[in-house]
C-alpha cells in the first residue's frame, strides 16, 4: 500500500486534536490511512536493509516506534506522537548499535543514520576507533553521495576530552561528539502514491551505509 494524502489529513488533525477521544474515534484511519501504509513501506525497505546486515530483524514491526508518547517526566502531556518512527539497526530498533532511521509526519520525511544514543562505555569504543583510523572516518564524511546526501554529520558535543584524544581533534573536532549521526529532510507531497519514496529512502540510506559499517568497526 503507498502512502496517501490520506496520510498527512490524519496527522494534520492529530496536531489539532491530540487526546485520546479523537485518537479512539479515529482509529480506523489512523491503522488504514498511516500504520497500514508505513508497515507496509517498512516490509519493503527492510528486503533491502536485510541483504545488507542479516543481523537486522526482519519483522518490520520490531522496526516502528510506538505513536504513544511516554509522558512521565515530559512537560508537554499530548498522548500521541505526530510522526511515525521507525529504527534499524542489529537487534532491534533500541540497539546501541549503528542503524538507520526513518520518519513520516505531515509534511516531511526525515532519514537518516548513525548512532543516536550512546552510554559512555559505548562512546569509548567509538571514540578510540575513530582515533586509531581518524583518516578513514574522515574519509566517510567526505565522500561526495554523503555530503549531497546529508551535508555534514550530526550530533550533540562534549565540552571535555580525556587528554590522549586531543591529538585526535587537530584532525577532527568531531571527536568531541557524543553522538554521530546525519540526518535528510524532504517534502512528503511529492511521494502521494509513488513506489520511488522506497527508492528516495534506499538512496538514502545507501549514502549513510559507509558510515554504519564503519561506526560498526568499533563494536567489533
């Protein structure tokens, strides 16, 4: 099933009637117009994404994030989220190990790779791989298909280094990162009942593959 304009009327609504009564009364849409197609994407992406890493599970509903927002500790007590998630990566979608990522909300598509979330064990790996083939990282993030694709990469910065990495930042300041990630955002109107969104994702995710199998090095 593609993706409709269906898709963004529903999540458009959402925005303005955030609460479980209309959420309930429009269930039927939400898993014909939205789950229903994004599943569906997911299954065709994953083929793909399975040829390349084996490790990364097949089922594409251990791949989509849940739209129930966890308000606990959030100031913000809306019920849902207005985009749908999905993650890839070995293990499952909560993996601490590189993936890719993909996102639908009203208007925009948001794809991307990497390592979002780190504990410091994990940044320890990354950080002194990076320092034994800083050359190699530099490389990935040079290469014109992720540059075109992505721009640069992202992530949130330490302020602190431990003292044998600094060698490291007069090569790259992007030793300081604790997160390494890019990230691609484009409009979702074009893409209204087209089977090329599975091949815009693919390119996408393709371009960011040199830097998961390299990231992927550090865990090894």
């Amino acid at each position: 099933m593609l993706v409709k304009k269906a898709y963004s009327s529903f999540f458009l609504e959402l925005a303005k009637n955030n609460n479980k009564e209309w959420f309930h009364a429009n269930k039927k849409r939400y898993e014909n117009d939205v789950k229903k197609p994004f599943l569906d994407l997911l299954e065709s992406l994953l083929d793909t994404l399975t040829e390349w890493d084996p490790r990364i599970l097949s089922d594409p509903k251990n791949a989509m994030f849940r739209i129930n927002r966890d308000v606990r500790f959030a100031k913000d007590k809306t019920p849902y989220h207005t985009i749908l998630k999905a993650g890839f990566s070995p293990n499952g979608k909560k993996s601490i190990l590189p993936g890719y990522y993909l996102g639908i909300d009203a208007t925009s598509i948001h794809v991307g790779g990497g390592l979002f979330m780190l504990r410091p064990p994990e940044l320890s790996k990354v950080r002194n791989h990076i320092a034994k083939d800083s050359y190699k990282f530099i490389e990935v993030l040079k290469s014109s298909t992720f540059i075109q694709n992505f721009g640069k990469l992202s992530g949130e910065k330490a302020k602190r280094l431990d003292r044998n990495l600094l060698p490291v930042a007069e090569k790259t300041d992007l030793i300081y990162n604790k997160q390494f990630y890019a990230m691609a955002e484009f409009p979702l109107e074009p893409f209204y009942d087209s089977e090329k969104l599975n091949d815009e994702v693919l390119n996408h995710f393709e371009a960011i593959k040199p830097l998961n199998t390299y990231l992927n090095q550090a865990f090894n």
